[in-house]
C-alpha cells in the first residue's frame, strides 16, 4: 500500500556542494529526510521502472534512512533498487555500481570525512546516471521543491533485510542487496597489475593502510590483503563503526598523527595510506615522507602509463582552482589537456565524459580517474602501489625524481574551522571589494601582479559559475586563495591556500611553512584574518 503523507517545508534543506549536511538530530526530525528524498524523485523525470542504487558510508542513522528511502523508491515508481550489505557502500564504489548496472541515478548516505555518531553529521546526496553528484541544474531544483513541498509518498511494508545478499520483491519493486566490495575489487583488477603489486608485496615490501572505522575497510581488507597478499594488520581499523571508533574520519596529518608518526621513524613500513569516512579521499606517506594531495596528482598523473588502465596514456588532467600547480607542469611537459575547475567534483564529470581529461584531483586529498564519477581513496593507493612495484623505487625516490624534472609547487593549506557564518562571509566580501586595487600592492618583497574571483567557464556545457573564491597572484609565480568551504556543519570554514613554486632542483629541502613564511604572512594581512575572525593561528595546517 502507498501512502500520501502531509509534510511542509523546512527552511534549511539546500544541497551544498556535497549534497545536503546536517547534524544526525536535524535529520531525525518528523519527515525531514523523508522531504528531502521525495524533493529528490520530484526533480527527476523518466525513473519509472528503472533502477535506483542505494547505500552509505555505515554513519549513525544510515540504515534508518536507507530503510526509508526504499520504501519511498517503491512508492514513486522506481522498478528495482540495489543497496550494499548492511547499507554499506562507498562513495567510489556507488558510483561504479550506477555505471556498471545502468541505473537511472543514486542516493548516496555520507557526510563524507564528518564525524559521525548521535550528536554529529549526516548527510544525504543524490548521484545521476553518469554516476557522478548531480549537476547544479538538479540540485537548485531539488531545493526549489524542498521549500513548497506538501507531501511525501511512501510504501507500506517491512523493513528489508540488509544483511542477507539476494533479491526481494517488495512493494511491486524488485530489491536487491548486494556485496559492497565485490564488483569495486573486480574493476581495480582491471586497472592494476595485481601480479606485479603481489610479487612487490612477497619481497619484503611493508604496507599499513588506515582506514579509520569508516568504509574503505571492508574494500581494504579484502582488496590488501586477502588479493593482494599483504600480511594481517596491514589494514588497520577496517570494521566501519557508526561513529568512526571515535575518529575524526578526515585523513589528514592532525587526524591521522600515529600513522605519520609511524611512518617518520627508524622502522617505518615502506608505505603507509589511509581514507575518510565515505571512501573517496587518501593520505600518502612514505618512509620518512608525507606527500601532498597536489604532489600525489601530479605524480599519479606521470606515471599513470605504468599502470595496465593506463597503458595508453592520459587525454588530460583536471584539477580543482585551490589545487597547486604541480599537474600543470605534468600536462606542459606531456602534451596533454589541464582543466582548473571549481571545487567539487561534478565539475570533473563533463571533461571525463568528454575524454577530455584522464585523471582529476583536488587539494582537499581527492584523486581519481575516468574509471567512476567520484573522487576515489583506495584506487589512487593501488596507482601508487603499481607504480612502485614497476619502478622499484622508494616513495622518497620518486617524489625527489619528480621535483627534479618538473619543479616544486611549495604549497600548504591553512584551515580556520568553526567560524562565525557572519565574519566569514564577511572577510570574503571584504577582499571583493579590494580585488581592483590590489595589483602593484607589496607585501614585503612581494608585488601582487593580478587578484580576481574565479569564474569558471565549462568547455562542455558552456555554462558559468562565478565567485569560486579569491586569488590574489604574485610576481614570480606565488599565489594566496581564499573561500569557504561547504563541507562542515557547524559555523564557516575559510580556507587559505598558499603555493609557490621553485623550478631549482637545489633548493627542494626547504621546510615547507618555512618556504611560504612571506606568503603566509601577505595572507593575513590582506584578508585581516585575526581581525575579522578573532582567530590568532589556523586550526588545521596541511
């Protein structure tokens, strides 16, 4: 039986970026999430009968609202839905799943790397046919409904088993719980010399990978250790928890300190990697060597051919505006496309449809590649392990290689988390308003040659989205950005991004902040940080 269910709006149920993010309590109110998934199916047209993947990364309230939008699936129409074991899917993995089965779209259950457990974050976001997050033209209809919605359909019938892989009809609908791992592990053997990683690993070669109570663990386990021949406990925290274990699950340097700290000493395993919450970030460490999220795609992307996915080469590089320069270099000296995008990953989805473009990133620990519509964590530590085990080099000999042939992008980012949504927005409409009178300003040594606020114009679709942030250029190369980010739930986050590149192999070992010490110091000055902010130091520095 369908119901109809009165509802009325809410005020706070806009899509971001990363879809919509609220604290588990918000989502927990009478009809809340179920407003935002019928404002989904509302924006949508052609799905009858067709396939809907569903699954999350295993945060609190996923199964709740799994449960939910199954029977909501039935009620609108939808002819069969495929959800992960237990609920359980990464975000690369849901996305692999909606291309590899045709489906019409996903709805996929993350907050990403956002704590998670009773009190913290959930967070729901609708993927398309192409597997990746729905374009802005979706998602601004998605919040046009969500603020004159007046009812929400869904079927009566039990809860669906989540635990037992096979397929129900329910409700006039087909649903099928899968394996989450199975068709994800199948494709990275496609990609990946598996023998080669194998034979790397039967060496001696010592790898631990954290995956953080969070979902890569299951992926991790299986794919590491169980394929891949890496001994038990090279994968750590690999049970996805509800609440992370406790962990902050964003694989950074603050989060993440063991592992570095592991990495840093006289027994250091000779690599060490984690993932976040929903699968679709990565932090690289060698022996003795952390390796920047913009350092690892350049890298990544110039080595990519020794990987059998790859053979043939790359069509280009996408990058996101925030991320350094280090891929441009890749792209110059290899004849190939580079794409600087906004931030979020949509934007990646038309050059990767396109063939523009092989292989993306972004600073925030995000890589992938054509294979799915997604960032993806664990894809970019098995392209790091097929490349060592091809070149036979250490993590440190190849970063110190590749400085060598293509220059350093000295780059850091520097996040103040928690900030009043006034004196945020506030600090960025100030530097607006600065942007024509900045060229010819010294900071020190330091001479602005160009500031704008990046718009974007999409070689594809030809569509534009401007205010992606602030970049204020310097003489010589340097560079200071600044914008929000849209991926917390509880005040602003400003984030400074600070770059400058050196083209001199002989002044490589220079400590990083101590690199961009002049520039950090231009920064708070020209957005007048402490003043606008209260803030004396940053909360994160990666």
């Amino acid at each position: 039986m369908i119901k109809t269910v009165p509802t009325t709006p809410f005020k706070d149920q806009k899509p971001g970026t990363s879809g919509l993010r609220k604290k588990v309590p918000v989502f927990q109110q009478p009809n809340y999430a179920e407003n935002f998934i019928q404002s989904i199916f509302d924006s949508l047209e052609g799905f009858q009968g067709k396939c809907l993947v569903i699954g999350g990364d295993g945060r609190y309230y996923n199964r709740d609202v799994i449960q939910k939008a199954i029977k909501m699936a039935a009620a609108n129409g939808f002819g069969k839905v495929m959800v992960g074991k237990g609920g359980i899917l990464s975000t690369p993995a849901a996305s692999h799943v909606i291309r590899k089965y045709k489906a019409f779209g996903g709805i996929v259950l993350s907050a990403s790397h956002n704590p998670g457990g009773p009190t913290e974050d959930f967070g729901i976001k609708y993927n398309i046919g192409n597997g990746g997050p729905a374009p802005e033209k979706i998602t601004d209809a998605i919040y046009a409904r969500t603020t004159i919605i007046d009812h929400y359909k869904i079927a009566d019938f039990p809860d669906v088993n989540l635990d037992r892989i096979g397929r129900d009809d329910v409700g006039g609908m087909i649903v099928s719980v899968i394996d989450p791992v199975e068709d994800y592990a199948a494709l990275m053997e496609e990609l990946f010399d598996f023998g080669a990683i194998r034979n790397l690993i039967s060496l001696g070669f010592r790898l631990c990978f954290d995956a953080m109570s969070a979902v890569t663990g299951p992926y991790a386990k299986d794919i590491l250790e169980n394929r891949l021949g890496a001994p038990t406990g090279s994968v750590r925290n690999f049970m996805p928890l509800p609440d992370f274990g406790g962990h902050h699950p964003d694989p950074n340097l603050v989060n993440c300190h063991e592992l570095y700290e592991e990495m840093m000493s006289d027994d250091a395993p000779d690599f060490g990697a984690a993932s976040d919450g929903d699968g679709d970030r990565n932090l690289i460490i060698g022996k003795g060597i952390y390796v920047t999220p913009s350092d690892s795609l350049a890298i990544l992307a110039a080595n990519a051919n020794l990987a059998p996915g790859y053979s043939h080469g790359i069509a280009g590089i996408a990058r996101s505006m925030p991320t350094s320069g280090a891929a441009d270099r890749v792209a110059e000296k290899r004849g190939i496309g580079i794409y600087e995008t906004p931030t979020g990953w949509k934007f990646f989805g038309n050059l990767l449809d396109a063939g523009l473009a092989t292989i993306c990133g972004e600073e925030s620990s995000g890589t992938g590649s054509s294979h799915v519509r997604e960032k993806d964590g664990l894809w970019a530590v098995l392209l790091w392990l097929n490349i060592l085990a091809v070149r036979g080099e250490s993590v440190a000999d190849i970063v110190g290689q590749h400085w060598a042939a293509y220059g350093r992008n000295y780059y850091s980012r520097h996040d103040y988390e928690g900030v009043d949504t006034d004196a945020a927005n506030g600090l960025i409409a100030s530097l607006r308003d600065k942007l024509p009178t900045l060229p010819g300003t010294k900071f020190g040594d330091l001479t602005v040659s160009a500031a704008d606020d990046f718009s974007y114009h999409d070689p594809v679709d030809k569509s534009v989205s401007n205010n992606q942030g602030i970049r204020i250029l310097f003489e010589g190369g340097s560079r200071v950005v600044f914008r929000l980010s849209g991926t917390g739930t509880t005040g602003a986050t400003l984030r400074v991004y600070i770059e400058r590149y050196e083209a001199d192999s002989t002044r490589h070992n220079i400590e990083t902040q101590e690199a961009l010490a002049d520039l950090i110091v231009a920064a708070q000055s020209v957005a007048d940080i402490r003043g606008r902010t209260g803030r004396d130091a940053p909360t994160v520095i990666t």
